[in-house]
C-alpha cells in the first residue's frame, strides 16, 4: 500500500479537515508544504513533491476540533488508519526537532496511555532529512505566506505559553536555528533566498 496519497486525496482530506475545524491551519499547512518544495527542489536526496504532500497533512489531527498537542495524536492516528505511515511520521516528527515526547510548547490533552503510544512510536523513528525539513518548514510558514524563523517561534510561544514560559523553550529554539543553520549548508546559501515574499510578511507588508 502506499504510504502516502496523492496529491488530490491529500488536498482532499485536508479541505475536509478543514470543513470539520475550519481555521488558519489550512493555509498553514499549504504554505509548509510549499516552503519544503522549494527546498527540496535544490537539494538531492529530497523529492519536492513528497514533501509538498507531507506539509500539506502535517497538521491534519486539527481536523478533530481546536486542541493542543493532541493534534499530533490525531493526525499520527488518523493518517495510520488510512495506511498512509509516512504522512503519519511527519504528523508525529513535525513537532519533536528535540527528539522527546516532552519536549512540546503546548500542553499533552493527551490520556497518559496516548502520549505513551506516541512516545515509543517517536522512539522507533530515525530522522532524516525529510523529518528535518518539515520541522523546519512548519516554523517557517503562517497563513499568509512564509516568514523568518524567529518571528514564528515567537508566535507559538505567545499562543502557547499563556500559563507561563514554557520549559524546553531554550533548547527547542536552539533546534530550530540547528535546522536552519543545516539546510544553509546544504544549499551553500540562506533558506530564507527560497521563499518568495518573506521579508514582506515577516515585516507585515501587503504583497
Ligand atoms: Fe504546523
């Protein structure tokens, strides 16, 4: 069975998603997977199609409702029980560039048995560079387009962390900026010369 749909069963589910729980997480997710495409478009070893869809699903889970880290849960399970387990992978890995189940901004509206079934599945993974991208690319990407790193980071946190700043932010962050400082190398230049109109809504210009 393939382990991923194609591109119109894959816009399909998440424009049903998106019926279910409509919200920002739609253009989000199309903008994660168009930010990985142009990147893995320059790099070999990475297939820009595979990726598009593997952004476009990502968040998926955000079609049971409005929910925190369960959303991982969902899309993980959900995409699963369709056989589709690369999509599945990423809904998991997505979240997790530091490779532990507690290492989340927001908080596990999880039973202790769920997160437990996630916390061996994260465990039997080993990442590779379509893992890595998608991390990246979701803290790249917001609704209306692809914006630098920090502003997006800062963005969960302020969403996320209403109880307090949350604990593993330093070393998640320092993650991100290890991923970013990767696909520079890999590319020999910034990410950022890929990303059509970054700087306009990084800086909350119309384009
Ligand atoms: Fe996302």
């Amino acid at each position: 069975m393939a382990t991923l749909p194609d591109l119109p069963t894959a816009m399909a589910l998440l424009e049903e998603g998106h019926r279910r729980n409509p919200g920002p997480w739609m253009a989000h997710s199309i903008n994660v997977g168009a930010a990985a495409r142009h990147i893995a478009a320059r790099l070999p070893g990475l297939d820009p199609e595979r990726v598009y869809l593997l952004g476009l699903l990502h968040d998926i889970g955000r079609r049971e409702g409005v929910t925190g880290m369960r959303h991982v849960y969902d899309g993980h399970r959900f995409l699963l029980d369709l056989g589709y387990a690369d999509a599945a992978r990423i809904a998991l890995t997505h979240s997790f560039p530091v490779k532990d189940i507690g290492a989340v901004f927001g908080a596990w509206d999880c039973t202790p048995a769920e997160v437990a079934e996630l916390s061996s599945a994260l465990d039997a993974v080993t990442y590779t560079d379509e893992d890595r991208l998608l991390q990246l690319c979701d803290c790249l990407a917001i609704a209306n387009g692809f914006c630098l790193l920090e502003k997006r980071l800062v963005d969960v946190v302020m969403r996320y962390g209403k109880a307090g700043f949350p604990a593993w932010v330093h070393v998640k962050w320092a993650a991100y900026f290890d991923l970013l400082h990767h696909f520079d190398r890999l590319l020999g230049h910034s990410v950022y010369d890929l990303l059509p109109g970054v700087e306009a809504i990084t800086f909350n210009r119309s384009v």
